[in-house]
C-alpha cells in the first residue's frame, strides 16, 4: 500500500503519506485516505518525501482534497517535496492555493 | 451482442448441446462401436473408413470434434491430421488419435502433425466422455477468446473511425484560424486533441494575432470535449476584437463551469501586435515560453499564474506580461509533451534539453522551431515521436495583408437598420476595467454593408478610443514608447493612472444613413481629457503624411487618416469627428 494516514501530534491533522509514484493509479487510495480519515479534522498534510513523481492527474487529485477539505478554506500543507515534484508544483502555481514546504 | 451475452451463450452450449464428432478408422467393427458410443451419448457423428474420406467429410460436414485413426489405408491419420488442420485455419477444431501405439516416438509424431491428444484403444466410454468433454471446453473457450478478440479489433476500429470523424468536426471548430500563416510554423500530432492538447491561432480585426496553445489533464474524449468550448470562445471572441486578457478570463470561466474538479487545462495566450512589435503573454501552468531573439540572449515566458479551470471568475489573474521585441524575434511555446520526451535510457529532454537545442541560434541561422524538433529527434533517436506533444513558433514579422480575417458573407441590402443614431459614453473606472470596442464592432456590424469591412471599422474605433484615453484621458505622451526604459515607464504609468482616474470620460456618437452609393457612418469621439496640439501635429500639417519618427499617435492619426472619409478636430483635439463611407 503506497499510502499511509496517522492523526499529527495535535490529534486534529490528518497526514497522508505518499510512497513511489503519486498518479492515477493511487487515485482510489488517496481518496479513501481522506475519506476515511475520521472525524474531527482540521487540516491536512500531504507528505511527499516518499514521492518520485507526480503527474498532472495527481495534481487533478490534490484539487478534489482541496475541495473536500472546503475549498478556499481548506488548509492544506505539501510537504517535503523532491526537486522534480517541486518544479511541477511550481509550474503550475499551486503555491497559490496550498503551502507548500 | 455484447461481451457476457456470447459468453453466456457458449456456457450453454457447453452444458447441453449435442456436438458434431468425425470419425475415422479402417476397422469397420471398432468404428460401429464407436459411433454406436458417442451417439448413444447423444452427439451427431461423420464416419469415414480412411484418412481420403475424413478429409472430404471434414469439408462438407463441419465437425467439431474429431477423433482419427492414427494408421489407416490411402491416408493415414497422420496426413489426415494436417490436412484437416490447415483447413481449420484459425478455427479450433480438437483432434484427437484414436491409438494402439505407445512408444514415445510415435505418439510425439501424431502431436506433432496437429493432434491435440490421445484415446487408446480398446474403447473405453467413460474415458471418452470425458476427453471430449474436456476437450469441447478448450474449443468453446477458445471460440470465447477468439470472438472477443474480433469484437475488441472491431470495436477499436470503429473507435480509431469515431476519434478520425470526431477530429474533422474538431477541425472545422478549431482551424478556422491562422496556424497556416507565414511567421507560424507547429507541430501537433493528427489526433493530439485526443491526447489533451490544443493549439489555436487567430488575427485580430485591426492586425496583430493571438496564439493559445493549451494541454487539459487527461486523455481521450473528456480532455476533447473540454477542447471545443474553448476553441469556441477563442475564436469568436478574437473576431469580435476581446484582448487575450478578455478571452483567457472567459475560458477560465466556462472551464470552471463545465470541468470536473480535478480537471483543469494548462495554457499559454499569446497577444501579438506586429506594428508596435510588442508580444503580450499570459502562462498558466505549461512549461516556460522562450522569445528567441536576434539581437540578444533567450527570454524565458514562465508560467505565472494557476492553470484554467481552477480559480473562481472574482480570483481569477488575467494579466498579461507585456515584453518588447525587435522585428524577426521568435516565441517558442510547447506543452509538458516535450520536455517528457525520454531517450533509451529513460532520461527526460526536459527544460535543458530545449535550452541546450536553441541556445546561442543566431550565430547558425537555423529557425529555432527546426532546431528544437531536430533536437528532440536527437535526443529520442527516433524519427517517430510527438504523439502528445504540441510545438509551436511564432515569429514577430508583420506584412501587410497577412492572415486577414476572412470577409463575412455577401451582405444584403434589404437585413439591418440603414438609419440609426447610437451614444455611448463609458466612465470613470470602468475606463481601466473594461475594453468597449468589442460592444462598439458588434453594433456598427448590424448593418450589412459594413459588416463586410469589420477589419477598418475595428481599426478606425481602437485608433479613437486609445487616442482619447492613452493621450486624451491619461496624458501618456507616446514618445516613452520607443524607447526601451520608456517602455516599461509606459505601462506601469499607464495602469497607475488607470487606477487613479476620476471625473473622466469617453463618449462615442454613431450616426448611419443610407447614400446613393451606400452608406456613411459618423462617429464622433469626444474625452474629457486636456487634449493635444493638433495644429502644429506633424502629421496633420503635411500633405504628404510622412513622419519624422516612429510616433505611434501619429501612426493612429495617419491610419485614421488614410481609412475614413473625413477627419476633423475640435476642443483641442479632445473631440474627434470622422466620416467613413461604405459602397455597394
């Protein structure tokens, strides 16, 4: 399974954990990881420092959490990106609407 | 018929239907038994006393299954086996030898000429229910596989015949523009729009071009059917005159409305006006745009901005980078296709790839455009590539005449209004936040006798409105412009002042009448600026029009002057009247 959550230190993140290849076909995975994170959230981190690469359906994906999370009022952190994910992040300006570490 | 329903079908048969089995073997006696054996089991059978006969029934009859002699008289099984199986061709037919022989050799050759296996004899009819039942499962399997197969070659040849038809009508949408003019060389592949990507180019109703080149997420037909809507609004919004800022908003616009939240399209617009050699870029997602310049080093176009389809209408950066160029300067656009392009290794050609193809050109005198496609090829090694990658270059050479819009149709006297009088006047902020002249074109385009002459019209409105707003309302003297630290103090004055303005306006007047000879449009342009010295106006002083310099209101005036009937000035210049004249 190349996606793991667990509850940050404050008990109201959800860190979602992506490992390998971060494209269509986790496209199920990551959902169910932020669909069944449980309750009480409140914000989101994605952390990348497992990922080799990211296409643009993972960015597709990224768009549907935000979109879970609330929209312009989701908060969400990218974390702990390669170089090559961080140029495609950079890109495509999503430093516009996640903060991206 | 579906899939499961053939699959279904065969089940049954499996279970129930009697099968059609040929025999053949020499021994009268052991063939009575045996066809006595099989019927009783309720199958149809061919019998034939030697291998002649089993190929003939073979033929006529069709079997199933087929049971052989393996030494037989006239032509023994051997023979009869390949016979019989290059006449199946691609048909499984189960062929099974009937044998008294045991040694391997022997056995191996009955395989060998096409036996699928064995039975021995004597008879025994438990094992021979079972062998063809097991091998009638391996037939109608293969049956199974082999219709699919067909249906699957069929149906993807009838979705290769869809995406082809599909492309023409995407075609018809969206090469209704100017990819074919002179300073545009491109590559896309034939059925790239089912890959995502998208290029348009079209020219603007007073001159100049605009150029989008665009790549959704995705593939196949959703990434087609957000194309179209797209190519649309392009298209119809740059005949009617919208800026690439207008146009690029519009389409952010309806792709939010229309696409899936995880689809969006990343996309480069590019405004081109040739006459002031000044580009216009907005890049929103694709890799960096790069002007290739005679004169100096690379200009690199990043992306600056979301891609389309993500951002609300009120969040939503439509601004546009202005850069200047020199004529004979040349933009390189690509989507992500090309810096994915790998070698054998799987290494990426990447943004060093495209770097390393055009740097340092002028001194070879190879078109940027060859040399990034020759680039590529060196890289891939391969002469086939570019199946979802768009490359496109477009170069900054203006000629007279090109890539004119085409003409509307053949006008008719008896459709549009003949008199009318129309006043519109746009204020304050709505000065630097809205651009009229699209509005202003659409109604001059009523009448008919016009509409044919859009390309003036548009010129002769933007030449008044920028007038009086750029000199008239915000006091810009044209002068900053031509030279390279005016320039950017040009712009950046120019939206300061924008933002600033108060107590102004800018008022159109329209006035048509029909003539003997056809009709006659007055437009009246009248700003609440300072106004400027038009009597001592170079250009409006000589009678030869020549100009001292490369003033650009001047070139407004000349143009004005060369298109209308009559130009006159009043209240120092704030207030314009010009007479055009259309003919039937």
């Amino acid at each position: 399974m190349p996606i793991h959550t667990r509850r940050g230190h404050d008990g109201k993140t959800l860190i979602i954990r992506i490992e390998g290849r971060f494209d269509f076909s986790t496209h199920q995975a990551f959902r169910d990881a932020y669909e069944h994170g449980g309750t009480g959230i409140h914000g989101y981190i994605v952390d990348l420092s497992e990922a080799t690469y990211l296409d643009s359906s993972a960015l597709g994906m990224l768009l549907l959490l935000r979109d879970y999370a609330g929209g312009d009022d989701a908060i969400i952190a990218i974390e702990n990106c390669n170089s090559d994910v961080r140029k495609i992040l950079t890109i495509s300006n999503f430093e516009q609407l996640f903060t991206i570490r | 018929m579906d899939v499961s329903a053939k699959e279904s079908n065969a089940e049954s048969a499996a279970a129930s239907g009697p099968l059609k089995v040929l025999i053949a073997d020499d021994s009268d006696s052991d063939r009575l038994i045996l066809k006595t054996l099989l019927t009783r089991l309720g199958h149809h059978v061919l019998d034939a006393a030697n291998g002649h006969e089993a190929v003939a029934l073979f033929h006529s009859g069709q079997p199933d299954i087929v049971l052989l002699d393996a030494l037989m008289p006239a032509m023994d099984g051997m023979e009869a086996a390949r016979e019989i199986k290059r006449c199946a061709g691609e048909r499984m037919v189960p062929l099974i030898f009937i044998t008294s022989l045991s040694a391997a050799e022997d056995l191996a050759r009955c395989l060998e000429a096409g036996g699928d296996g064995f039975l021995s004899k004597p008879y025994n009819r438990v094992m021979i229910e079972a062998k063809i039942n097991a091998f009638n499962r391996m037939r109608l399997m293969h049956q199974t596989l082999s219709e699919q197969r067909d249906l699957m070659h069929e149906r993807n040849r009838q979705l290769l015949e869809e995406q082809h038809v599909a492309r023409r009508v995407f075609d018809n949408v969206a090469h209704t523009g100017c990819l074919d003019a002179p300073n545009i060389r491109y590559h896309a592949s034939p059925l790239s729009i089912f890959s995502g990507d998208v290029l348009f180019a079209s020219p603007r109703p007073a001159g100049g071009m605009l150029v989008f080149a665009g790549d959704f997420t995705g593939h196949g037909l959703p990434a087609a059917m957000g194309a179209m809507p797209v190519a649309e609004t392009f298209y119809g919004m740059a005949r009617k005159g919208f800026d690439g800022a207008d146009i690029i908003r519009e389409i952010n616009q309806k792709l939010v409305h229309i696409l899936p939240k995880n689809m969006f399209c990343c996309g480069v617009m590019v405004e081109a006006d040739f006459e002031l050699s000044q580009l216009k870029v907005w890049n929103g997602g694709l890799p960096d745009g790069w002007l290739v310049r005679s004169s100096d080093a690379l200009f690199r176009l990043p992306s600056r901005h979301l891609p389309l389809g993500i951002l609300s209408a009120g969040q939503f950066n439509a601004e546009m980078e202005t850069i200047r160029t020199c004529p004979g300067d040349r933009l390189l656009l690509m989507t992500d296709g090309v810096l994915e392009c790998s070698n054998e290794s799987g290494e990426l050609f990447g943004e060093r790839g495209v770097r390393l193809a055009v740097e340092g050109l002028d001194t070879t005198g190879q078109h940027p455009f060859d040399a990034l496609m020759r680039g590529i090829q060196r890289f891939t090694g391969s002469q086939k590539f570019g199946d979802d990658l768009t490359l496109c270059c477009l170069e900054m050479d203006y000629q007279e005449g090109l890539a004119a819009l085409p003409e509307g149709a053949v006008p008719s006297i008896l459709a549009g209004p003949a008199e009318w009088t129309c006043i519109y006047e746009l204020r304050e902020h709505s000065l630097g936040e809205f651009n009229p002249l699209p509005l202003l074109l659409h109604i001059c385009m009523e009448v008919p006798g016009l509409r044919r002459r859009s390309g003036e019209i548009y010129t002769l409105l933007s030449e008044l409105y920028n007038n009086a707003l750029e000199h008239g309302v915000l006091e810009l003297p044209s002068e900053w412009k031509y030279t390279p630290e005016g320039f950017g103090r040009y712009y950046s004055e120019r939206a300061l002042r924008l933002s600033k303005v108060s107590d102004h306006y800018i008022r159109f007047s329209f006035h048509h009448e029909p003539m003997q000879w056809g009709g006659r449009l007055r437009v009246i342009c009248e700003d609440s600026g300072q106004g400027f010295d038009f009597q001592n106006h170079p250009v409006l002083q000589s009678t030869k029009m020549e100009q001292s310099g490369p003033r650009y209101a001047g070139r407004g005036l000349m143009l004005l002057k060369r298109l209308a009937e009559s130009i006159r000035f009043h209240e120092q210049g704030s207030r314009v009247e010009i007479n055009y004249d259309w003919y039937f």
